[in-house]
C-alpha cells in the first residue's frame, strides 16, 4: 500500500492548501489498531471514562477558534454553521458521560435461584460489557459531530471501546487537530493516547475493516463505500456488526387540506430545509408529494420564490459538486420533469439551489423515474404532484427505508380528525423518525432521538444520534451460579456501585 500524501484542500477554490499527513500502510493500520487494543484495560473504571469524556469536551470548547477557522477552510461550512456543530459535539461528549455515570446502559438484571419455577431457575446475573475496538469511519458533512469526536467515537469510548477512525479526506487537518484533543484528554487520566487512533487513505479505511482486533464498525457516508464495508465486514472469518448510515430520500407528504390551510408557509418552510446546509444534511427532504390543486400551486410558488432568493454556495468538494450537476441535469431531462428554479452549477466552484417538479404518476411505476426516487447530495429536491392520496400512497409504497419521513397536516387532520392517524401508520414504515408539521432537518441530540432507519438508511436497527447509540457497542453476557467473590462488582447483591438494576424482578434505581 503506497504511502500517498495527504492534502488540505480549499474547496471554495479547489487548490490544495498543505500537506497534513500520509495515506497510512496496512502496518500503520495495524499498530494503531493494536495500541487502541491494548489502551481497552484503561477504560474499564467508568468513573475515569466519564471523566475523560467531560475533559474532551472542555479541550473542544477550548481550542475552538482554531478548530473552526481550520473546518471551515476545508469545509467552507461557515463559521456560523461550525461554532453551532462543535457545540453540539462537546455537548454529546458531556451527554455520554452523564449516560457512563448513571449506569443504566449497562442494563443489570440479577435472578437468585427460585427451585419452584418450571424449569428451575438457577442463579443468574447478566450486563452489557464492551466489544472492543471500534472503527469509525467520518462523514464529510459533518467534520465535528459526525467525525474523529463525533458521536459514533463519543459513544463507543462511553462504552469502554477504545476507536481507530479513519480520516475524512476532505478535512484531514482537523481531524489530526480534534484527535489530538482527545489524546490530551485521555493522557490527563491516565489513559494511553492509542485510545483514539487515526489513519487516513482509502486502503487505511479496507484494511481497517478487515483488521482482527476490530470488534464493530460505524459508518456515515454514501451507499456505495457502505454497502463495500458492510460487506466486507460480514465476509471476516469472523463477522462484525457494522453500524452504517448510507443514503436517505427522506419523503414528505403535504396533505390536501394542510395545502388549502397554508401552501405558502409549507412551501417557505420546504426551501429552508432543503438548502440548509447547501443541501448537504443527510435529513434534506428529497422527494415532497404535494397536491394538485390551488393549494399545491400557491406551495410551490411559494417554494420558488423563496429557492429564487437563496445565494450561490460551496459544496464540500468538487467531486460532489461534479456529481451533484451531472445528477440534477439527468434528471432534468426525464420527460414531463420541470424546473420552476434550475439547480446546477454556478460559477466555477459553486453551486445554485432549485427544485424539480414532476407529476407523481410517474413515479407509480418501475422505469427511468426511478431515478427521483434515489438520493441527490446537494440542494435539490423533487416536488411530485399528486391526483388522488391513493396515487399518493402508490408512491410511498415504492420507497427505500429512510432516516425520516414527514407528513403535513391540517390542523383538523393533526387533532385526529381524517386520515392523520392513518397517515402516521402509512409512514411508519419507512423511517427512524417520523415529523408531524415540521421539518428533518436538525437532528437533536436528546434521549428520545432516533437517528437511523430501515435499510438503505442504515444498516442496522440503531442509532447513531442519542443516549442509546452507545448500545451499539455493547453485548450482553449472564454469569450463571457464580460466586459472589468472582462476580464483577456490577452483579454483586450488595450493589457497590449504586446501579440502576432489575432485582428479582424489581426494578431498582
């Protein structure tokens, strides 16, 4: 594997800004899987893995000047946008400590024997421990939450996992930067910096898959690169769980009487959300059924006139820039597809926001429509107008899983009136989340979210955003008529931790 350099690019312009490292070899791959290996016993207190979450935090907020001005040269996500998402990132961090201390992640749960049950019960005590090393690969679109101490890192080292992540190439410098916070925090507690390791290349990114001592895999990219690690990790000689995020159209549905109500606020509503971010967060509504009708008309004037006023912006790289024109103009060419606002190129580095309009019996049936129905990266979305909801449900049925799936009700409709419940169950299926009169975009990092979706939104039933992505990393293992003096101290009776458990049935907190 040849050791390429690794740039720093500006994608406002295209140029290569510094050389930050080199792409690593299947031997430097090996030893930073080894040092995280090895680092596993210094995780093990959760008092010191909690507290070494709570001082990466504090060392982001720190350095945060310098780790925003250095995303944004490689992102071109603005400062605005880069303050707000390394503020989410150390808030996750201090989220997962507060999860580590609490312990009810471990989900405890301890049967004394009971002779006159049918079978007996003998003594059984069972938790959740850690995999091992977990390897992360970043996204592109999010350089902190979704990156070297975003929340696939955040919450395997919540776990007790050690990481090995492999660089985003398109923010390789702040990725060695945010990795060495880490590694600061870490040796403050006294844990090897081989906890967090980092490697960059494409074959870095193979062989770390393929790597032994790697115990389960988290991804945030295309479907493409996913489905390629997916697969590899389940042909190991021993198979993996491979936690992966690919691609998500993430449908709309604007009822009938929610566009009479207010097709103007709707459709204002839709172009925020769909160029938030320039088009580039993984919950962009791709695909709107709207109606036809008054209603409908006035909602998608009022999404071009609100698409007509947002600005020219830079997407991440020019790779996805190139395919992000070439994917909008294939779809422009379909027949009985129009363009109220024509997305595409801008300039020599930019890209313009638009719509595409099309009528949503073309998308009832397998053919060359088929392509609106895939993901395009970037600020686009396909508004397809409905004649009747059976045709409306013709459609959604013909979906890929998803990360959300959102519906817009009239305020009849969302007080239970009419076919809001109905609606509700219709989409159920195929999202993580489903959006009652709002919008996908912002992913809040909360207890109750749920950032993941039937395949090829992800490649598992998990999160990855939440307190409950670190069950990710964890498997549960009973220990049956165990003596007490070789017990963990978790699955004592006396409880010398003070855990959440269920006792003989009980629950205790």
């Amino acid at each position: 594997m040849a050791a390429a350099p690794v740039w720093s690019v500006d994608p406002r312009t295209g140029k290569q800004r510094e050389q930050v490292a080199v792409e690593a070899t299947a031997q430097e791959v090996d030893t930073a899987v080894r040092a995280a290996h090895a680092a596993r016993g210094a995780l093990a207190d959760r008092a010191v893995r909690s507290a070494f979450l709570r001082s990466a935090a504090a060392g982001l907020d720190a350095a945060g000047d310098g780790l925003v001005g250095t995303a944004d040269a490689e992102t071109a996500l603005g400062p605005v946008r880069l303050t707000g998402e390394l503020a989410r990132t150390s808030y996750q961090l201090r989220a997962f400590a507060d999860i580590v201390d609490e312990g009810a992640f471990l989900d405890v749960v301890i049967n004394h024997p009971d002779d006159t049950a049918t079978p007996p019960v003998p003594d059984l005590r069972r938790y959740k421990v850690p995999l091992g090393v977990v390897a992360v690969y970043s996204a592109s679109n999010f350089p902190f939450a979704f990156s070297v101490a975003g929340g696939d890192t955040a919450s395997a080292l919540a776990a007790g996992c050690p990481v090995v992540v492999k660089a985003h190439p398109d923010h390789p410098a702040l990725s060695e930067l945010v990795a060495e916070v880490l590694r600061r925090a870490a040796a403050e507690h006294g844990i090897p910096e081989g906890v967090v390791g980092l490697v960059h290349g494409f074959e870095a990114g193979v062989e770390l898959i393929k790597h032994p001592l790697v115990a389960a895999a988290g991804f945030t990219g295309s479907v493409r690169g996913g489905r390629a690690l997916f697969d590899a990790a389940a042909a190991r000689p021993v198979p993996i769980p491979f936690h992966g995020e690919l691609g998500s159209l993430n449908p709309v549905l604007v009822t009938e009487a929610a566009a009479a109500e207010r097709g103007e606020a709707i459709g204002t509503g839709l172009a925020g959300s769909m160029t938030l971010g320039v088009g580039q967060f993984c919950v962009k509504p791709g695909l709107v059924l709207v109606p036809s009708g008054a209603g409908g008309d006035r909602l998608v004037k009022a999404l071009a006139d609100a698409v007509s006023d947002t600005g020219a912006g830079v997407l991440l790289d020019h790779r996805m820039r190139d395919n992000f024109v070439a994917g909008v103009r294939e779809r422009a060419g379909l027949d009985d597809v129009e363009t109220p606002v024509t997305p595409g190129a801008d300039g020599e580095h930019t890209v313009s926001a638009g719509f595409l309009t099309v009528p949503a019996q073309r998308l009832t049936e397998e053919g060359a429509y088929d392509l609106l129905l895939e993901e395009c990266f970037g600020p686009v979305s396909v508004v397809a107008r409905y004649t009747s909801e059976e045709e409306a449900a013709v459609v959604l049925s013909r979906l890929p899983g998803n990360l959300t799936a959102t519906v817009h009700l009239s305020s009849q409709e969302a007080a239970g009136e009419g076919r809001g419940p109905e609606l509700l169950a219709e989409l159920t299926p195929l999202a993580g989340r489903v959006v009652v009169n709002a919008w996908p975009t912002g992913v809040a990092v909360a207890p109750a979210q749920h950032h993941g979706g039937p395949y090829p939104a992800t490649t598992s039933t998990s999160t990855s955003v939440g307190g409950t992505a670190i069950e990710r990393w964890l498997r549960p293992v009973a220990y049956q008529n165990a003596p007490s003096a070789l017990l963990p101290r978790e699955l004592r009776d006396e409880n010398p931790l003070g855990l959440p458990r269920r006792f003989n049935g009980i629950l205790e907190r």
